[in-house]
C-alpha cells in the first residue's frame, strides 16, 4: 500500500521530464531550497519504507502463522503477559530513530530558514489579495502581477532572490513546488522565502491556504530569465504605459469609469491598488492570476462579465455599452 | 467453556421486549432517559446518521473533483461542502461514535450499574444533538432568516480573519461557532462524567491496575477532552466577541492577529485527534487479546504509553503550522515533540503484535477489521512522520497528501476500528449475533473502497495539488489520480449499505447471541443480552484484569501472575 | 460463588462513590481553568499591542477593597462548611449570607470600575485591543462570580425554608469547592490584569 504509492510516485519522479514542467512535482526540484528539501524527503522517505517493510511483515506473519486452524484442539494457547525485554527494545529502537530524523530536520530547517543573502540579492515583495498575487520590486520602483520574473543562476554565478511576503486581506500562501517550499502570507505579518533557480523556464504555483471562494483560481508562475533577458524585462517594466493616439478614446473610457479606482496605469490618473497593476497589462501571458490566457476576447469577456472566467473574484462586471468596450479593449490590447 | 460458571448467579431477569409497548411510550422512554446504555445507542446512532450526512457531501465533492474544470457545483458550494464535511465528521460523527462508545461500556466494565452522574449524561447528549441540529440549520437560516440561507465556507480550522465579519458576512460563521460551542458543553459533560464513573464507581477489586484497557484510554481520552476542547470554547467565545461587540482579538485591521488563532485552534485541534483515535485502540485492545486467546502482551507498558501519548500530545501543536513562518527553533522544537510521540503509539502496535504472537487467531469479522486497523494506521501513522519533518512538510503542507495522511488515520484507523467494535458488542447490546456474510461484504467493499480513494490521494499532493480547490487544470496531470480516488467513494458507499442492512437485518432475524458469544474475559460479558437496566444484579467482585478468565479457568487463574 | 465470597483488602476499594462530587467539581475546575488560561494568554500576548485608546496604566486602579471582599469571602465560606459540618444550622446561615453579601460587593465595585471606565476614559470593548481583552477576561471572572452568588442564594434559601440539613454538609463543601476556585482565578485575574501587564 504505502510502498504502492511510494513505487508510483518515485516512478512518476523519474518520469518527470528535466526542467520546469506545468505539473509541479516536489520530486523534481530546480532551485536551491527546494533541493535540500529534497534530498531531506528522500531520507524520511526511505526509513519510513524501511520501518512499513518490517512493521508489516511483522504483522502479516504473526496474522497467517498464528491463524486458527480447524486441525487445532481447543485449548488456548499459553498466556503470555509480555516480556521487559523485548518491550525495551521497541521502545528503544524507535527513540533512535526519531532522535536521527530530529536531526537529519534541524540541518534542513537551519540551512533554508537561516540563510544569509547578499547584499545586493534581488528584492521582491509579494502581496497576496483576493485572489490575485502583486510583486513589487522595490530596488526598480515598480508593480506587476501574477507573474514574478527573476533571473537564473546558472553557470557559477548565484543570484538568490529574496521575497518578503504580506497580505492585503486574509491568509494565502505562496507556493511554486519546483523553486521552494511553501510559506504562508498572513495580514499584518512579514514573512520571508527565497529562492534560486537553476534553470530557465516557466515554474507554476498556487496559493496554498484557503483564502475565499476563489482560492482554486489563485495560481501562479514564475518566470525564470537569463540575467540579460530580466534586464531587459525589467527596463519595459519600468517604462510608463505607451500612449498610441489610436486608442485615445479607450483610454477615455477607463479613465472615466471605476476601473481607475482599482488599477493602476502609469502615467495616466488611474492610481488604484485593488486590483492588479495594469501598465504593461499585455506582457502578462494570463488574465486573472492564470484564470485565462490573456487574449483578446478573454479580456473582452472579462472586463464583461468576470465571472463568466472567474466566478466570484472582486472585480464587478462593468456594464458598458459595445462601444466603450471596444474601445476599452483596444487600448488594453495596447498596454505592452 | 462458553457455558462456564459466571461470578454470581446466572441472570434470569430479561428486560421486556420494547416491540410489546405502544411505539409513542417506547419513544418517549428514550427521550427521557438517563440510562448510559440507551444514551450510549443514541449516541451511536447519532454518529451513523452524520457520518452518512458527511460521507454524502464528501460524495459530492468527489464527483466535482473526479474530472477537470468540472461545473457540477459552485466554488461558494464546494467551500460549504468541505468545511460542513469536516467539522461534521470531526464533531458530529466521530466523537458522538467513540462517546457512545464510552457511555456504553465505561460502567459495564468497571462493574457499574451506571453513570456517576446520570442525569449530567443525558443533558450531555442532547447538547450535543442540538449543536448539530444548530450547524445544520445553518443551511437555511446562514444569511439570517430570510429565504437563502447558507453553511459556513470558512473550513473546519476557520482561519482568521477568514471569520471576521468584514471577510464573513451574514450569519453562516455563527452557526458554526455556536454548533461547536454548544456540543462543546456536552462533551465536556460527558468527560467529567466518565471521568467520575472511572475514579468513583468501580466494583470491589478492580484496582486502577486491573482496569481493562478500554477503560484506561477513555480515561485519558476524557481527561483531554478536559483540557483541550476548553481551549476551542475559549476561543470560540472571542470569536463571538469579536463579531458581535465588535472586539479584536483577530481583527487584523485593528493590530490583532490571525496567528494567535491558529495557535489556540490547534492547541485544541492535535490534542483533538488523540481523542477520537485513543477510543480507537481501546476497542482494539479489547477486541485482539479475546481473538487471539491471550491477555494483551504488556499491560503495564500500554497504559504508560497511553498516559505518554495524552501528555506529549499537548506540546506538539504547532506542527499545523510549520508554513507560517515561524523561527527555525521554534519549528526544530516542534518537529521534536512530533516524532516524539512516534514512540509511544509504535509501543502499542508492537504490543498488539506481540499479542497476536503465539495465539490461535480467530478471523471473525471484528478481527478483520483489527488487523486491517494495525496495517493502515501503520502507513497512516508513517505519512505523519513525514509531515512532521518540517522542510517535508512546507512541500506536503496544505496538499492532498495531508488529506491523504489524515483520512489514512480516520477511516483506516479510527472508522475500521470501531467497525471492530460493532461486530464485537453488537451481540451484548442486542442479544443478536452480526451475520458474518453480510460482514464479509462490508469490509472487504470498504477495505478495498478506502484504499482506492485514500491510497492515490497521496499522489496529487506529492503532483503539488492543494487541498480546499473547486477544481483544477487538465494541464497538472492530476486528472488520472483524482479519477480513481473518486471511484473508490463508490466501493466505501457500498460498504456502508451492507454495514446498516446487517445491523438492521441482524436486529430481527439474527442468531441468538447469549451471555458471551465470543468467550471473552471483561465484565460486560457477565450479564444478560442485553443487559437489564441495572447491568449488574448482585456488584461483581473482580481479582484480575480477566474476572472471566478466573473463572473458566480456576485451575491457573490470572491473578497469580499479576 | 468462590470469587465473590473473597474478602478483598480495604487498599484495593477505589474511592467511594460519596467523593463523586469532588472528583466531578475537580473536572470541572480542570476544565474551566483551561477555558481561563487561553483568556490570560490572549491578555499577555496582546499587552502594550493596542494602537489607541487609554493605556492600563492610565486608566487602571488596583482595587484593594474589592479583593480583600472576595478573598474573605473564601474565609467566611469555610466557616460556615464548619458550622454545617456540625450541625449549626443558624451560624451556617450567618457566615453564608455573609459570604453572598462579600461577593454582591465585589460585583458591584466590578461594576463601578467599568463604568468609569466607559464614561469617563472611553474604554469600550471595541474601542482597542486592550478594551477586547480586559472586559473578556474581568467579565469571564465576573460571570463566574454572579453563577457563584446565584448557587450560593439558591443554597441559602434552603437554609432559610429549614429545608438544609447536617447531612448536606458534603454536597455543600462541594459546592464551596467553586466558590474557592472563583477567588483563586482572582488571584490569577488580579495579579495579570493589576500588576504584570500595567
Ligand atoms: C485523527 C487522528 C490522527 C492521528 C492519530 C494523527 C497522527 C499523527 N499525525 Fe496527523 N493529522 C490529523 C489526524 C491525525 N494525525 C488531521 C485531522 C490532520 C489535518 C488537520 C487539517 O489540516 O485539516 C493532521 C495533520 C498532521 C500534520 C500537519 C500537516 C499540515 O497541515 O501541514 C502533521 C505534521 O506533523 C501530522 C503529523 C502526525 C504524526 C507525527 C502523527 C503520529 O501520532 C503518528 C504516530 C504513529 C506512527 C509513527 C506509526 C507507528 C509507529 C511505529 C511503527 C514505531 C516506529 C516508527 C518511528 C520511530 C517513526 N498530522
Ligand atoms: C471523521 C472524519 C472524516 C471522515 C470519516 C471523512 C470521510 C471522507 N472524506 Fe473527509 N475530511 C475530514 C474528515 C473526514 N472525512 C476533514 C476534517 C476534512 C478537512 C475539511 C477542511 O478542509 O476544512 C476533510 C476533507 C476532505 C476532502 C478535501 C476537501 C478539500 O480540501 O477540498 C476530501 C476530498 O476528497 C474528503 C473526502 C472524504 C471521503 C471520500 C470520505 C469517505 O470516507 C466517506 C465515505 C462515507 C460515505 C460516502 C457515507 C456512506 C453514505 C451512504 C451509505 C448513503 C448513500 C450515499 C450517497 C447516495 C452519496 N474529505
Ligand atoms: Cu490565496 Cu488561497
Ligand atoms: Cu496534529
């Protein structure tokens, strides 16, 4: 039974194509944390099979050899009322044990949670709303969402990033399985996970603490760059929204509905922080924290009708007539 | 030997068929009654009927998960599903089961002719019908009584400020911390009772150290529920402060804190499954020594690790918080007092072994469900250790490997274990034998039902699948897993169906039990089926931990090796 | 027959069925001061945490008088277990009336402390952490203590109907078990709220 599972899983493991894959498997680890865990729940993994092998043989046996049989006379079989022996030795063996697995843990904890980072390590702090995920990255003075992008640390060079994790409103928690473990976001605490990546590629995640209806569509994915890449990411990030006359009228509209209440677009006047920062809305791949990719009529039916991709999210369904909403998705699909 | 002298005089006194009366007076006996055997049946009963209201929603939540982007139901319905699924089963079905349980048979087997306070015992019980009759009221009058109403959706550990009345409008959240506060005073109720019963009413003879062991664990069962269900009172009563005098305690907006919440919930919560899985070995150390024909191997060492495991698990909460970043000692500690308790629990599954050793094992039903017992709550106990190491566990955490490891320990554990106890008893309670046919068929259709469901639901978590999700992408490769897990549900219905058709099939045409069908050796075996309302005519006098053993066996009885 | 006609030694009877009150107010008292302990706790935990409203310090003035009632009112209570335990019906009734009129005294001076509090310094359960905390756990208290005054009317009514009797004296003792365990949570209740958290 266990070893059934611990067989598929491990066979699952190595099945795993190398390298970030959409199903995020804790066996397949790219990133420095998620390694040492790794290797950790490989040892716990192998006393535990040891310990189920022998317990169980332990029991099958004593079940089948001490069975009654119908050839049997009926007289019980001598009592035995126990023996200091053997009930020390089973209560020793297993102290050794736990006092092997305590240890084998404490390396782990110390050496993930008490890490020293560089000074100059990469900055981000990750806000978790209902139900979306916002990045800051205080060092370059910007905000997106849902899709945190960080630079690779391969060949020699390591490039740790720190992330220091809030909440806006109730519990989440931050979970990209390939990269890390997971680490809760809890209002009005400063909690603190890093990471390091191996490999370049798109990691998924998803919230891991019940936080509202829309928990389940709470996902998200990390964007692993060579360091030239995540520069140049990072000057776009930086650059203000492009404002293409063509979409002038667009803009109008979002500037003159309450979408400027909730969002922000840079060098416009909408300044909101409720809902994810749209400045380079486009060079997002999803809408939604992963709820849909981001598309054209996806943000057509979305700014629409939310709920028809995202059913209870807090954005309310903006009631505009067909023009305004052309127009408005025009110049999102503008946004770079 | 089954027709061996008993202690005192055989009983002649049968109590009057109850389907002679008039249905209206047969009802309004049980209603009334303080009698522990009939509150210890209603208790029972009342398990049974939620454990099917829970398995039912958890049927539902199965078949919304068994394929991808399912639609069948809503995310808001599916949150409501699996925090009623949870804090029903947990506080509706399993602790009404194991108290019934304790009411039932506390005082048979301490030679008691009741209660110590009887009347204390029946306030108890119907507390606790009206906590679940409140939470499931929640249903229609959630929103407050106008038309929609609807159950919490906050999860059975209802985080703050998940709870809050910003984040928790209308009145769900209410329902759900008065349901448990109310049943709350009943079990406290019933803990102080069965506490009393063991301290003050046993018969001459049975010292502290020849009390069977089913007695000894729902005793330190009894004394947890003490300390750790106040806790949740407590806490409950802030959250009630919080909500209806606008207090902070875990008002986040006003500097209080979520965290404080999850240390006083889990304070209660760890504590909490020792006390539904404590009863659990007790029926398992009763029903493996009279199967294998031998006492149990150990005694001593078994009420140690028992008392042990009462202890240790009052230290060992914070390891359902491992994710939220607390400091590395404050996480190696907890990972200590964790494994810690591997020790105690391994010492009984060692001393059940060693009990079966060298016997002449009898497979009746009952004892199929032991041995099925000892093997899944071995795995069950595993996957715990490896949660318990914390790096482990901020992979596994919060995943469906947790549901896995926690439904492992409640079905194959706790829910096998107490089948065991009702083929075993059911013949002292009804004076009818279990057809072993429609047994066999129930567990075997269980058996293999929980390990289809419950053995890949390990899977998804090591996948990275979370837990309390409505639904989920093709593109994770969790579909297959969760396809056979949802089958299994299938195979576990079925073997309920088969379970209520023998005990309603049985309780008419099955075989006449007698005293003591399965020539057993406590003194619950040493009155009539079922046993009148007094239990015990003349109060026996016990010499040994095996009063009956003395005396089928005058020759070398126990007494001389105790 | 043989098994029951062996008289067992008098080391091996379990406690007699009369403790059972003792041991069942023991379980409660076990309970109830786990329910208090999450209280103090909550207390502790959010002491100095409240981001407005009136600090302890400013606002809180130990009460002496009130304490000394209660405590005495433990004193008065064992007097009269005493006088019942001997059978004087009429020196019970004084020291229990007595013991009523202390605890009355001690609510009412509870009552005259909040409500200054309220009108005077604004303190209000809403009003800050330290509010939510402070009435939750004084009102726990005082909650006890109104059950307490209720059983012990209740108790003294019987005396007065001369319904009360010498052979009550146990249950009686039990019933003063609470009464003692209510002050001594003051004790807790006084030296948390009063001393260590000001
Ligand atoms: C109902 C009964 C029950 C029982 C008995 C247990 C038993 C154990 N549980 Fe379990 N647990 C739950 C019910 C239970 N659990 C529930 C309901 C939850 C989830 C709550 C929620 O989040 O909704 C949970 C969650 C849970 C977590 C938190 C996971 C998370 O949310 O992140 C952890 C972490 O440490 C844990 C650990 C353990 C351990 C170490 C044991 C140990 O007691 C197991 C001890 C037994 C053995 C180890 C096997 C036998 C021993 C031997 C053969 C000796 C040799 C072995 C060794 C030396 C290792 N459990
Ligand atoms: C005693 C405790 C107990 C028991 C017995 C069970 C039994 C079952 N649980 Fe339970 N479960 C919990 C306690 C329990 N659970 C808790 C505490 C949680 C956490 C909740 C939370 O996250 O807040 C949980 C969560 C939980 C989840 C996770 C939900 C989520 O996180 O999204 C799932 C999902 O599969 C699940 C499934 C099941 C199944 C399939 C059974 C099956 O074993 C049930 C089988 C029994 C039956 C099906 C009854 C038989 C019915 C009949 C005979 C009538 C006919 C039935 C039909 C017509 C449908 N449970
Ligand atoms: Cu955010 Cu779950
Ligand atoms: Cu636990």
């Amino acid at each position: 039974m266990l070893a059934a599972f611990l067989l598929t899983s491990s066979g699952l493991l190595l099945a795993q194509p190398a390298g970030p894959s959409p199903i995020p498997s804790i066996f397949d680890p790219h990133s420095t944390p998620a390694h040492d865990i790794y290797h950790l729940s490989l040892f716990v993994l192998s006393i535990c099979a040891t310990i189920f092998l022998v317990v169980f043989s332990l029991i099958v046996y004593a079940a089948f050899k001490y069975r009654h049989r119908p050839s049997d006379d009926d007289c019980e079989p001598p009592q035995i009322y126990g023996s200091n022996q053997v009930e020390l030795a089973w209560t020793v063996i297993p102290i050794l044990i736990v006092v092997v697995l305590f240890l084998a843990s404490a390396r782990v904890i110390h050496a993930v949670e008490d890490a020293q980072f560089p000074p100059d390590a990469i900055q981000v702090t990750a806000t978790g709303h209902q139900f979306w995920w916002e990045f800051e990255y205080p060092k370059y003075g910007f905000v997106t969402a849902n899709e945190l992008h960080v630079p690779v640390s391969a060949n020699g060079q390591s490039l740790p990033i720190h992330i220091m994790l809030l909440s806006a409103d109730t519990d989440h928690s931050f979970w990209v399985p390939q990269l890390a473990g997971k680490t809760d976001l809890i209002p009005n605490r400063r909690n603190e996970t890093w990471i390091e990546p191996h490999e370049v590629g798109i990691y998924v995640g998803q919230c891991a603490q019940y936080c509202g209806t829309q928990h389940a569509k709470m996902l998200l994915s990390v964007v692993v760059q060579s360091p030239e890449d995540f520069q140049r990411w990072v000057q776009e990030q930086k650059a203000p929204a492009v404002m293409s006359p063509q979409v002038a009228e667009g803009r109008r509209v979002f500037e003159t509905n309450a979408c400027m209440n909730c969002h922000t677009i840079t060098g416009t006047i909408a300044n909101g922080r409720f809902g994810p920062d749209l400045t380079h809305l486009m060079s997002r791949k999803t809408i939604a924290s992963g709820a849909a990719p981001n598309d054209e009529q996806n943000l057509r039916l979305w700014v629409k009708e939310p709920d028809a991709i995202k059913p209870g999210s807090l954005m309310p369904a903006m009631q505009l007539n067909d023009h305004d909403q052309d127009a408005l998705v025009a110049y999102l699909m503008s946004l770079q | 030997m089954a027709d061996a002298q008993p202690i005192l005089p055989p009983m002649i006194i049968s109590p009057e068929r109850e389907g002679t009366r008039p249905m209206v007076q047969v009802l309004h006996d049980w209603i009334v009654t303080v009698d522990h055997k009939k509150l210890g049946l209603m208790y029972f009963g009342y398990g049974i009927i939620f454990l099917v209201i829970g398995g039912i929603e958890a049927a539902i939540m199965r078949a919304q998960l068994a394929v991808a982007n399912n639609h069948l139901v809503s995310p808001e319905t599916f949150n409501r599903l699996f925090t009623m699924h949870g804090t029903t089963m947990i506080f509706f079905a399993a602790m009404p089961l194991v108290f019934g349980f304790a009411n039932y048979l506390v005082p048979l087997m301490v030679g008691a002719r009741d209660m110590a306070f009887p009347r204390l015992n029946a306030w108890s019980f119907w507390m606790s019908v009206f906590g679940g009759l409140i939470l499931y009221f929640s249903w229609v009058g959630g929103f407050g009584l106008y038309g929609a109403g609807s159950a919490p959706d906050v999860g059975w550990f209802a985080y703050a400020p998940l709870t809050a009345s910003s984040f928790s409008v209308g009145h769900s959240t209410d329902y759900w911390i008065i349901g448990i506060l109310v049943s709350g005073f009943g079990s406290i109720g019933t803990a102080l009772n069965v506490l009393t019963t063991t301290f003050c009413l046993r018969c001459p003879g049975m010292t502290l150290r020849r009390m069977p062991l089913l007695v000894w664990m729902n005793a330190v069962t009894m004394f947890l529920v003490l300390v750790a269900l106040s806790p949740l009172t407590a806490a409950q009563v802030m959250l009630l402060i919080d909500r209806y005098l606008g207090g902070h305690f875990f008002d986040t907006q006003a500097g209080g804190s979520a965290v404080i919440w999850m240390h006083f919930f889990w304070i209660f919560g760890h504590p909490e499954v020792y006390i539904l899985v404590l009863p659990a070995f007790a029926i398992v150390s009763e029903v493996i020594p009279v199967f294998s024909r031998k006492p149990i191997f150990g005694y001593n060492i078994m009420v140690a690790a028992t008392v042990a495991i009462g202890f240790i698990s009052l230290s060992v909460w914070a390891h359902h918080m491992f994710t939220i970043g607390m400091t590395s000692y404050a996480n190696a500690f907890f990972v200590a007092s964790t494994s810690a308790i591997s020790v105690p629990t391994g010492i009984k599954i060692f001393n059940w072994i060693g009990t079966m050793w060298g016997g002449k094992i009898r497979y009746s039903v009952a004892m199929l469900f032991c041995v099925a017992f000892l093997c899944q709550f071995l795995i069950a106990g595993l996957t715990g250790i490896m949660l318990a190491a914390a790096p482990f566990d901020w992979q596994l955490g919060n995943s469906y490997f947790v549901v896995a490891h926690f439904h492992y320990v409640i079905l194959g554990g706790i829910v096998m274990a107490i089948f065991a106890g009702v083929y075993y008893w059911y013949p002292k309670v009804t004076g009818k034998m279990l057809s072993e046919t429609l047994g066999k068929w129930h567990f075997w259709l269980f058996v293999i039902g929980f390990h289809l469901t419950f053995d890949f639901m390990h899977i998804p978590g090591l996948l990275g699948m979370p837990r309390r999700i409505y639904t989920y992408d093709a593109s994770r490769g969790w579909e297959i897993w969760n396809l056979i897990v949802s089958i299994g549900v299938i195979f576990q219905i079925l073997g309920i169906v088969f379970l209520v058709l023998d005990l309603i099939w049985s309780y008419f045409k099955g075989a006449p039990a007698g005293n003591d069908p399965w020539d057993a050796w406590t003194l619950e075996w040493n009155t009539t089926s079922p046993p009148p309302d007094y239990n015990f005519a003349e109060i026996p006098v016990v010499l040994s931990r095996r009063p009956l053993w003395d005396l089928k066996h005058p020759e070398d009885p126990d007494w001389k090796y105790e | 027959m043989a098994a029951a006609t062996i008289t067992v030694p008098q080391t091996e009877m379990p406690l007699s069925a009369s403790y059972r009150g003792k041991v069942g107010m023991w379980c409660l008292i076990v309970a109830e001061s786990a329910i208090f302990s999450i209280f103090v706790v909550a207390y502790l935990y959010y002491a100095g945490k409240s981001i407005s409203g009136p600090t302890p310090a400013q606002v809180l003035d130990i009460p002496w008088f009130n304490s000394i009632c209660l405590f005495s009112s433990s004193l008065t209570i064992v007097l009269a277990e005493k006088a019942l335990h001997h059978g004087n019906i009429k020196r019970f009734g004084l020291f229990w009336f007595l013991t009523i009129a202390l605890g009355v005294i001690f609510l009412i001076g509870t009552g005259r402390e909040w409500y200054g509090l309220i009108y005077h310094d604004g303190l209000t359960v809403s009003s800050s952490l330290f509010g939510t905390t402070f009435y939750s756990l004084v009102g726990l208290h005082a909650f006890h203590v109104t059950v307490g005054l209720i059983g012990l009317t209740i108790i003294l009514i019987f005396t007065l109907l001369g319904a009360l009797r010498q052979e009550h004296a146990a249950r009686v003792s039990v019933f003063a078990m609470y009464w003692h365990f209510v002050d001594v949570i003051w004790v807790v209740v006084l030296s948390v709220v009063y001393f260590i958290a000001r």
